[in-house]
C-alpha cells in the first residue's frame, strides 16, 4: 500500500508535526510506503496564476489552464503533485483549522494541483463526484482545531464539524473520485485533549484505513437527475442541506 | 459611506476585473469612499508563518500571534489590512468560486489579516459572532462560478450555494461581528449569464447596501448555551444543519 500525506503546519514543533510523524511510524509498520507533501517546509507555491502555465494565447484563465494541461506544460511542483496522488493508493489531508477549513497553503495546492484537465472538466460529460481521476483511492482528512467539541457539534454555534468539512471531503475529494473515510477530527487542541489519546486514536484509524466504510456521499451517475439535482424522495423525509448528498 | 473591497482574480481582463470596475464606478456615482485591495495586482502574501509576528520567544503560532498583537509587530501589509477594514463601513468580498471557495490567495487574508487579537481571541470571553472587532459595519460577497445555477441549488450535486458560503460568511464575516447581507451569486459565468443581467443585478444590490436586511445569523449570547450550543427549542421543527444558526 501506498499512502500520501498532504501536511500543512508553519511550526515543524508543534502537535501537528508531532501526529504527523506518528502517523508516518504507524504506517510503515503497517509497510505501507509513505510520501509527505510538507507544503510549509516544501515552501509550496500557494497562489495559481498564469505562471502555472507557461507561455499561452488563451485569453481567459481557464482556458489558459486547460491549454497549459493539453500542451504538458503545468509547472513542474504541479506535475510532482499530480504524481504523488496517482501513485498512491491513500490520501490524507492533515491540517488545523483555520478560519474552519484548511490553511491557505493547502487551499492553494488544491487550486493548483486539481486544475483543469486533472481535477476537473468544462465538458458536461466530466466524471466527477464518486468518478474521476482519483477513483479507487482513500482519502481522509485529520484535523486539529483548539475549539472546543461542543462548540463544532450538531447544534455548536460553529456549524457541525461534518458540514464545515463537507466542501473539501465532498466538493474536492469525492469530486474526484476518491472514497472519503470519516474524519479524524482533534477538538480542544492545546487544551482539552490528551496527547496519549489523539495518538492512540489516530493509530486506530490508520490501522484500519483499508476497511472503514467511508462516508457514503452519493454518486453523480445515481442518484441526481439531468440538472444534477437530487432525485425526488431519495433522502429520509425531513433531510436538508448537505445531508441530502449522504446516503442513509 | 466608505465601502472596502478585497478582490481576488489572476486575470485583470477577467469577467471578475470587469465587475469590480462596475462596482467601484456604482459605489462612486452613490457617493461611497471605495478602497480595494486587490490581492492578486498587490502580490498579498498567501501564507502565514512566523515572518508574519517578527522575533519571538513563543513557543507556538498561535502564541506567536497574540505576542506580536501585543507589541504591534505584525508585519506592515497585514495591518494596512486591518486598518482599511476597520475604516470601512462596508465591506465587499468578490472572487470566483474555486473549488467552493475562495481562491487561496483570499484565504490567506483572511488567515492573516484576521490574525489571533484582532480576529479571534482564545479568552472564553471573546466577542464573537454578532459582535466583535467589525460590529457595524456591513459585509456582502460577490462570487462568480461557472457552475449552472441548478448544480448549486438546494438539491443541487454540488451543495447548496448558501451553505457552501456559510464558513466564509458566518465563520468569517459575522464571526468578527460584521452583519452580512445575501451574497450576490453569479453562475453560470462564461456561458449561462448574460453580462448586462449580471451589472444590473450587483449594481441594484450595491445601490440598496444600506437597507438590504442581513441573513438573521443568530447572536452568540442570544441564542446558545454555556457550551455554545443553540439552545432547545430555538428553531423552526425538522431544522438541520447550518440552518439551526439562522434565525426564522
């Protein structure tokens, strides 16, 4: 098995780095061959712009993008990425909240690295959500945030932790066609929580990465009609929101 | 009136740069002070690290952070942010919808210029949501997307718009106490929209700045408990999600 982690922290001391590491020590005792995408230390290019693209006549950004990906010529730290995730067969995604979704470095490896031709497609006929280009893979978020449980539950005035993480787990990661495991979510960082139980936590999770059944997030090819709506009387009676998109 | 926009594009001859140049003109004509940081003409730092806080002695980030609050370090361009929001009486977020949410360059505005002692606190009695640093002052988003209006409607696959803009909105916005006004949504950019339907639309919602009716965001000290959970009772029966946190 082949696992990747995207990491992002700007403090190599800090709890992040510290899971991070076990994280690795625990899957390649599971012989799993781990790579680490540490966008900090890899100072990654957080911001897309043309020079993603090399020299172009498109005249809009997307199509500048579209060309850059026919022509092979997307800069070389995007390819790198590229080849790190068709290589693997997990992704994790390991960050603290900021501002209740990830850090701008990370937000900007998305941009870059799932840009069009790879992440997604201007034609109507793109696979996405459940199919693309990343399916059969895992992925799985791990997040720190120091706020504390109650305040990212169901009725915490932060919004439920599941939704706030629903347009990357949903809207990038399942977009593409990866299986989304549920979260590893460490509330309370800093102050609440144990370091000896996050760790022990996190190692059950990554022990039983192939057989958790991931979050069963609808595919498009199933259960949404030809304007990509949701197909009348699929949910339980009463489901609004981003819970629509979830199976029961 | 002084209304600041920050504005994200990488492409000034973007639909997104002609809209701004429409906006500012019609805030103008109504005899608005418009400031706008565009973040991709000022080359905005993306990323926050310790360069942000100056010399340190703090041991994590986020103490980093509050240490530099405190001596007035943080780094120039972040507080020339700071300043202009807090001279603002609105202020307007435009960008396009990258992966369902701010490009990463506005991210790391937000991640910075919102930094620990100005946007957010870690003392218990931190005024949030409804209340804090940006109390009266009026906060709207402008988003492009080229995606069809049904596919981020209520059913739609890729989420419902205004939930999506949710962690932005009210994580973000009125989180630092701003009150927000419904976003001005454009889909279907590029090919669905027709551009004098889009300036008309924004210019009306400018025009009405003052007197639009924010989204009823429910105040942190109205509406929850001791552990900042909605208090029984408060919402509408069946009510799910990020709905619970509007009020009906």
């Amino acid at each position: 098995m082949r696992t990747h982690i995207v990491y992002a922290h700007p403090h190599n001391g800090s709890l992040n780095a510290a899971l991070r590491d076990e994280a690795v020590q625990t899957l390649e005792a599971l012989d799993h061959t781990v790579t680490v995408s540490d966008l900090y230390a890899m100072n990654f290019k957080a911001v897309a712009d043309f020079d993603d693209f090399g020299p172009t006549e498109s005249e809009t950004f997307i199509d500048a993008a579209a060309e850059a990906w026919e022509k092979d010529a997307l800069a070389p730290d995007i390819k790198a990425e590229q080849e790190k995730l068709l290589a693997a067969d997990n992704v994790i995604l390991q960050f603290p909240l900021w501002w209740f979704t990830v850090p701008a470095i990370m937000k900007g490896w998305m941009d870059r690295v799932f840009a069009n031709g790879f992440g997604y497609g201007t034609s109507r006929a793109w696979k996405r959500y459940g199919d693309g280009v990343l399916a059969g893979k895992r992925a799985m978020i791990v997040v720190t945030t120091g706020a504390a449980d109650a305040h990212l539950s169901d009725r915490g005035v932060n919004g439920d932790i599941n939704d706030l993480l629903f347009p990357i787990q949903h809207g990038v990661l399942f977009y593409t066609g990866m299986a989304i495991l549920p979260p590893v979510v460490i509330t309370g960082a800093g102050w609440q929580s144990e370091y000896a139980d996050m760790v022990k936590h996190l190692r059950e999770r990554l022990e039983t990465l192939a057989e958790t059944e991931p979050i069963a997030y609808r595919r498009q090819t199933d259960d949404y009609d030809e304007h990509k709506r949701l197909l009348p009387g699929r949910e339980a009676p009463g489901t609004t929101g981003f819970a629509l998109h979830i199976a029961q």
